[in-house]
C-alpha cells in the first residue's frame, strides 16, 4: 500500500485491513521518490492515496478494505 503520512484515508484503509486481517506493507511515496513516481504513473498523473498493488501487478486508488478483500479473493 503506498501511502502518506498526512492521508486520513490511508489511516482508514489500514485500519480495515487490520480488522479483517489483511497483511499489507506500507510505503510513504514522501520518503520514497520511485514509490511517488509510480502512483502518478498509475493514477493518469494524480498523487492518489492509498494506492494499493496487488499480487498479480493490478492497482487500486482509495479502496475500502472490502474492495481489497473481494479483488484478494
């Protein structure tokens, strides 16, 4: 999950993850130049967050966790 630290969705995000259970990795795009490349490039140039990346290489920008859960299924 490519995150900020100021986004309050991220903080929801995580929260739901952790409630159902969902292991996740985090990385703040402000620390990392290569990460906030990526979410423009995913995201038609917007700094979209959270961006999730799924195992098969897909993205999301702003799911719930009930969104991450069905796409894991």
């Amino acid at each position: 999950m490519l995150t900020t630290s100021w986004c309050g969705d991220c903080v929801r995000l995580k929260r739901q993850l952790t409630e159902l259970d969902i292991p996740y990795t985090e990385v703040n795009i402000e620390q990392a130049p290569d990460a906030e490349e990526f979410v423009l490039a995913v995201n038609d140039g917007n700094r979209t967050v959270p961006t999730v990346v799924f195992p098969d290489g897909s993205t999301a920008a702003e799911p719930s966790g009930a969104d991450v859960q069905e796409r894991l299924q």
